[in-house]
C-alpha cells in the first residue's frame, strides 16, 4: 500500500471492509476497448494518456 493511501485511510479512518473494496476497485483491469470506447464518445479525451 503506498504512503499516499495510507494517508487517506487514516484521515477518513473508513472500515475494514471499505478499504478492502476500494483496493479490490483499483486492481480492475480496464480493457483498452473501453477506453477506445470511451474517446470516440468523446468523453474523455483524444490525447488522454491511457496504459498500454
């Protein structure tokens, strides 16, 4: 867990639970169609950086 997420959970002080869901949310891999998906709907940008 990095400094940064530490600092969040402590501030807020959230469950158990939460923290563990909100991990599990940002482990989800997003498929590039998605993001594809998401730029021609303009909805994001078209210069947006996206992951590999």
């Amino acid at each position: 867990m990095s400094f940064s997420i530490q600092r969040i959970a402590l501030a807020t002080q959230p469950s158990t639970q939460q923290i563990l869901t909100d991990y599990t949310s940002m482990q989800t891999k997003i498929p590039a169609e998605f993001r594809t998906e998401l730029k021609l709907q303009n909805l994001i940008e078209q210069n947006a950086p996206v992951p590999a």
